[in-house]
C-alpha cells in the first residue's frame, strides 16, 4: 500500500462496482480481490502506442490521456489515475483519484516477455548511443552530470528496484529500462548539442523514438512479469 500511495496525501477509487460514492484505496483493493481481481497490470501508454491496454476506447482514451492505467488480472475492470494538486501555496499536497472502468477481457497490447524486452533494450541502446555520439549529444555538460548523480543517487537509496518475489530477470530488465530512460531524457534536456543541422536534429529525434518506446514496452514487461508468471503456472 505504501509503494501505492507514496508521498501522496489521498488516494480514492471512484465508480467501483457496488459503491455509489468514492472508496479508499484499502477497501478498493479489498473489493477488487473479491470481484475476483488475483492481481494488477500496468500499462504505459502513449499516443499512437496503447501499450498495455485491451480497450474499450473509452478505457484506453483516459489512459492515453493520464498516460499510465492499471488493468485488473481476473476481473474485467481497470483504473486510471487522475492527479490533482490542493492545498495553500508553500503547502501543497496531491491528491489521486483511481477511475475504474470496465475492460475488455483480451491480451494486453504490444507486451513483451521479459526475454524479449532485455534483447530489444541492449540493441535499442546500442542503436541510439552510436547515433547520439556522432551527433554529440549522447549525453555532456552539468544538465548531463546532474542526472547521472540523481540516478545514481536513487540506486544507492535502495537497490529493490521490484518488491521481493519477482524474477532476477525482472529486475535486469528494469534496471536497464531506467538507464536508458536516463539517456534519453539527458539527450532530450541537452538542447541540441552538436545537431546543428536540421537534418542532425532530425535524425537524433527519430534515433530516440525507437528506444523510448523500448524502454516504456520493457518496463511493463518487467513490472507486469509476476502476473505473467502466475498465469503460465
């Protein structure tokens, strides 16, 4: 519950089967278990990419707007998040509310297997470094600096990147998916670097589309692999 909530003030779940008005995230879960949820898909979806997701439209629209849902295993219900700021300024605090909604019964969109994630994200990062060196944005300068030592950082504080039980694997193919998640936000943030041409910048955009689609396919592989497993048993 606490990896839910986080530092997050409140989290409700509204439109729950048998609840006429929002529940908390405690009841919620307990209600899902009991609607026959054995456990929780996520699903990162971006435009022109539903990954994760099964449908209705009506679903995978909010979730391509929230750009992130989760989808019940064993129950055909999902939930997407809705993230709202309150409070006096200097004392703000966010607020989650989980719209659930129903969903098709049907595999999720465009979900590697872990085996499949780790050899795509190797040659994903491969791809792109070669491209992003000979443009030299691959990554320099304190914008550069600053996010390896936040990444590094964050490894340090705690090396359970999944909570106990999931696969080794999992784990790699997480990790991997962060840095090169690291790259691409380093390049991105790096303004133009040596691309000097249009073409160049061109080229180090369509060199990063690839992999962050990669990276986001390897994260759900990888948070989603427990629920894979169960079903394989």
């Amino acid at each position: 519950m606490l990896a839910i909530v986080g530092e997050d003030a409140v989290h409700r779940v509204e439109g729950l089967p048998g609840e006429s008005a929002p529940v908390g995230l405690t009841l919620a879960l307990g209600r899902l278990r009991t609607l026959g949820a054995s456990g929780l898909r996520i699903a990162l979806p971006a435009p022109g990419h539903p990954l994760g997701l099964s449908g209705p439209p009506e679903f995978n629209a909010r979730a391509l707007e929230a750009e992130e849902a989760v989808v019940c295993e064993g129950a055909a219900l999902g939930l997407v998040p809705e993230v709202y700021e309150a409070g006096p300024a200097g004392d703000v605090h966010v607020e989650v509310v989980w719209h659930c909604l129903p969903v098709r019964e049907a595999p999720p969109a465009d979900v590697p297997s872990l085996g499949e994630a780790e050899r795509e994200l190797a040659e994903a990062l491969r791809d792109a470094t070669m491209v992003l060196s000979r443009l030299d944005v691959a990554g320099s300068g304190p914008v550069a600096e600053a996010a390896v030592d936040a990444y590094r950082a964050r490894a340090e504080r705690g090396r359970e990147v999944l909570a106990p039980g999931y696969p080794p694997r999992a784990v790699r193919v997480l990790e991997l998916a962060q840095r090169v998640g690291l790259l691409i936000s380093v390049a991105s943030a790096n303004g133009p670097g040596g691309a000097v041409s249009a073409s160049e910048i061109a080229a180090r955009a369509e060199a990063l589309r690839p992999v962050e689609r990669t990276a986001r396919r390897a994260q759900v592989a990888a948070y989603n692999s427990v629920v894979e497993e169960r079903g394989v048993r």
